[in-house]
C-alpha cells in the first residue's frame, strides 16, 4: 500500500483538493452523528418535562435545541454535496495526473519492449488500471481517513458524558473497523487476485479477436474463442459473487456489531443514570449516537477489497512503466553533410541472445540513393531503430551527421528523417487526417502532389468523398498495396533530407512498383537520401548502391547503377 500512496499522495493543486474532499466528508459525518445524538436527547427532554407537568412542559424552551437540529441537518445535506462535488473532482483530476505519469514513462520505452506486450493488456493498463488506481483515493483513502477521525470524536464525546461507554464504543469501531476489514480483505484477496488475472487475459483475448476476426472465420475458431471467453467470463463472475458474499456479510455483521455496542453503551450509561451521574434524556442520545458512529465504518470491508483491486492495478501500471528506456539521448543536432557513418558495430536485443549485428561498418553519404538487402531476420529493419534510438548498440558507433547517435537531441531525427516502417501505422479517420498527421501544415495541393508520388491520386479523385474518404481502422478499408503507398505518401509530404522505406513497393503489381520508384526517385531532391530495404530486386535500377546483410555485417554488392553484375 505505501507504493499504491505514494501515486496519490496529495501534491499541488490537486492534494488541495483532495484534502478539501476529507474535511467535507469529516463534517457530513460528523453532522450526521450531531443530528442523531441531538434529535435523541431533544425528543427524550421533552418527553420527560411533558411527563413532569405543564410548569415543566412550558418552561422547556424547545427552541433552541430545533433549531440546532434544523442546523444540523441543513449542514449534513450541504457537506454531502460539497464532498461529492470534491472528492469526484479531484478523483477526476488524480486518474488523468495518474495517466499523464504512466504515458509519459510509456511513450519513452523502446517499440521492442512493447512490442513484446500484447496490446490488449497495454490499453486495459492504460484505461482501466490507472483509473482505479486514481480512483482509490475516493473510494479507499476517504473512507478509511474519514472513519479514523470521526471514530475518534465520536468515542471522546460519549466518553465525555460517560468513559465506560466510550471505551465500549472504541471496542466496537475497533472491531468493525481494524478487524473486520482485514478479515474480509484477507478471505477477498485470492478472489481479488483470480479477477485481476482472468480480466487482463480477457481484454488481450477481446483485442485479439477484433484485430483476427476474419482470420478466426477463415479458420473456424469462432466456437472455441467464445468458448474461451466464456470460461474466462465464468470465473470472474464465480469470483464476483465471493467478493459481494464477503462484503455483504462483512456488512451484516458492522449491523450486529452495531446493535450490541449500542446496547452496551445503554448499559453503560444506565448504570451512570442510577449513580445519579447522567439525566435519563442523554440515554436514548448516547444509544443513538452509537449507532450513527457505524456509519462511517460500514463501508470499510468494501473499501479494503476496492485497495487491494487498486493494489493490484497500481503494481501492473508500475510494472508496465518499470522497464528503464534507453539511456537519455544528448542534446546535439546533426550538421551538413549528413552522412551516416557506421564503425564497428555490435548489436543485440538482450545479453542472452545472439548478436544481429557484430563487427559491422557502413557509409553512406548525403545525396546517395542505398539498397539493403538481405534474409529475414538479417536485421536490415533494425537499422532504423538504431538511428532514432529504438535499439541500443554494446560496441562501435553510429555517426549521423558528424554526430554520436547517443548524443543526438530526441527532436532533432524527426525533421531530417522520414521512416517508413514495415508495418507503418494508418491512423482511423480520413486520408486527409493521416496526411495531416504526418504534416500539419501541409495544404491540399502539398497532399495530392505526395499522393501523385505514391501512384494514389487516381484512386482517390476517384472516390465520392475525395480526401476526406474513410479508411477504417488501421486502414482496413485499403488493401494492402494502397496502405502501404498511403503510408509513403505521408512520408513523402513531410520532405525530409533522408528517407528509410522498408519495403515501399510491397503488394504492389510490377507496373505500379516501377511508377511509384521511378515518381518518387524523381521527386527527391539532389541531396536527399533515399535507404530501401527490400526482398524485391525490381526495384534496384532505381538505386545508386545495394548493401548487403550477411553473417552480421554489411557487405557492399558490386552494382552498375544497382544492377548486379
């Protein structure tokens, strides 16, 4: 629990607010318990000075203590909704500083770590786990706080009246409020655990689906992955329905335990009337105040379960954000000429694999356009990665632009760089908004003179709704040629001084394959680079040099104009 707090300690404005949220929910209860205690005592005085006669009858002056209650009870309503008004505020405010820390550590992390995680997982860490996580302070640390400083008031105000009544009220907040909730939370901590579990393979498997669903139809799946689902459906209700058991039960018994403290603080006090210590109007106000102190404990047992599931997903997030990124990049920006200088470069992903690149150089000078070559699994997409940082490097250098790569500043590659990944993303929405991601303040003439280049024009020209045609999640609604030359358009609009296309022209006929190399090598300034890393060798007479990945190291193709001798 103390790394569970230390992520919702209250800091700035928000700790304000969350400080704010307590004292209101202080004063609801403690107003709440005032109300009872002095409704008892008033309804008990007058029935004893109705009882003792009309002199005593009318010179009982009911005025005052009603409108204390009408005080009372106005206060009550009002704190309650400046609480809920708070605590939710500032609850609201917690989950998105909350989230805010775990992207900030996330978004920094290389693309191979998380590559690694299922994306399912990812998103429910993200959504669900921060948002319990920040929601623990409104339902765990309110409610705790809350009844550690009520309880307190409450036992020295009845102890005030009568100490043994107020030692037998403190045994009884003492047990439904330690004892209690660490009983249940130790029956609901194996439940706890199984839901968590089963929750986070549910959400990966939900993705999963979604993202294969015409492969699971093709394959004939869709049966047993339902099946899957709904085992998985049925342990976390199974062990739903323990959780509430427990806390229903918890809560039964804050009632029984309420009952006989009150019965025992009557007792207490009745005693203290017969020794001629006590009025008999302030039995039946110390028997109702005992009761209304259990208010504030009898949500406890829920609020144990609710920090252990906040435990959990705070431990999942942390362990999501734990794996350290790769060391800080420097502050220096690459100069002209920006050449890319490779010496003696050993590179693997983890100590206990084997090296992808071990002894190996590489140059290539402004204005060159390189082929890359080789097997799958060579490391040739790794090259990239190298670059702009994704993947550390244990030997040698990499040099761009007459600069360390370690050294270079995080925002300095973008401008000058331009990737085009295997698996490029396509954002949902229209071409118009993955063009305008990949440059801002690119207008529309800027767009369609990128799309000519990409041998996409006529397509969309073609289409109804032009550039602001749909093209569904991750360009679902592409095949996959015109994905990957959407891609290259968003790419080619931002213009950069170096271009690294992995696989550009795959899933392409060979006619548009020749349009698109031969549109975009002519759209190319004279000192751009252009880096392909390709399987396809049609595509080589576009290119000044080939590389090849062999054995761990970079080999240089005897060409003429990129054709192999």
């Amino acid at each position: 629990m103390r790394r569970l707090s230390s992520l919702v300690a209250p800091t700035g404005p928000v700790g304000r607010r969350m400080l704010g949220g307590l004292a209101l929910a202080c004063l609801a209860a403690l107003a709440n318990f005032g109300l009872l205690v002095l409704s008892g005592w008033l309804l008990a005085a007058a029935a004893a000075a109705g009882l003792a006669g009309s002199v005593a009858a009318h010179a009982f002056n009911m005025a005052l203590p009603a409108a204390g209650v009408r005080f009372l009870a106005t206060l009550r309503i009002l704190a309650r909704y400046g609480e809920r008004v708070v605590t939710h505020d500032a609850t609201l405010r917690l989950v998105g500083q909350f989230r805010a820390w775990s992207f900030g550590r996330l978004v920094r992390q290389p693309p191979a770590h998380l590559s690694r995680q299922r994306s399912g997982e990812q998103l429910f860490r993200f959504v669900s786990d921060t948002e319990r996580v920040g929601h623990a302070y409104l339902d765990v640390g309110v409610p705790f706080a809350a009844a550690a400083v009520c309880g307190l008031v409450y036992v020295c105000i009845i102890a005030a009246f009568v100490p043994s009544a107020g030692i037998v009220l403190a045994a009884g907040l003492l047990a439904c409020g330690v004892a209690l909730p660490l009983a249940a939370g130790h029956l609901s901590d194996r439940a706890t655990a199984r839901i968590a579990a089963h929750q986070d393979a549910m959400h990966g498997d939900l993705v999963d689906i979604l993202q294969g669903l015409d492969e699971i139809a093709f394959l004939g799946a869709g049966d047993a992955m339902c099946r899957r689902l709904d085992a998985r459906q049925t342990t976390i209700r199974q062990a739903r329905l323990r959780l509430a058991a427990i806390e229903g039960g918890a809560r039964a018994l804050v009632g029984v335990v309420a009952v006989l403290t009150a019965l025992g603080v009557l007792a207490c006090a009745s005693a203290a009337r017969h020794a001629g210590l006590l009025s008999a109007a302030c039995l039946p106000m110390l028997g109702l105040g005992a009761l209304a102190a259990f208010e504030s404990v009898a949500p406890l047992p829920a609020a144990r379960q609710t920090a252990r599931h906040a435990l959990l997903a705070g431990r999942r997030v942390r362990a999501a954000c734990a794996v350290p990124p790769l060391p800080a990049s420097g502050s220096l920006s690459p100069a002209a000429p920006l050449d890319l200088e490779v010496r003696d470069l050993g590179m693997r992903y983890a100590p206990d694999e084997d090296w992808v690149l071990r002894h190996a150089g590489l140059t290539i000078r402004q204005g060159e356009r390189v082929a890359l070559v080789g097997p799958s699994g060579a490391g040739k997409s790794t090259v990239a990665g190298l670059l702009f940082g994704f993947h550390g490097y244990q030997e040698g250098t990499i040099r761009f632009g007459g600069v360390e790569a370690r050294a270079l500043a995080p925002d300095a590659l973008p401008g000058l760089v331009g990737v085009m990944a295997q698996d490029a993303h396509l954002f949902q929405g229209s071409i118009r908004r993955n063009l305008a991601m990949a440059c801002p303040t690119a207008d529309e003439a800027a767009m369609w003179a990128a799309l000519e280049i990409a041998q996409l024009a006529t397509f969309v020209r073609e289409a109804s709704a032009g550039l602001d045609t749909l093209i569904g999640e991750a360009g679902l609604r592409l095949s996959g040629g015109q994905g990957r030359r959407l891609a290259l358009a968003c790419v080619v609009l931002r213009r950069p001084r170096w271009l690294i296309l992995d696989e550009p022209t795959e899933g392409l006929d060979a006619a548009t394959e020749q349009a698109v190399m031969a549109g975009l090598v002519a759209s190319l300034p004279h000192d751009a680079t252009l880096l392909c890393i390709t399987h396809r060798t049609a595509i080589l007479p576009f290119l000044d040099r080939t590389v090849e990945i062999a054995d761990r190291r970079f080999h240089e193709v005897a060409t003429s104009r990129g054709r192999p001798r």
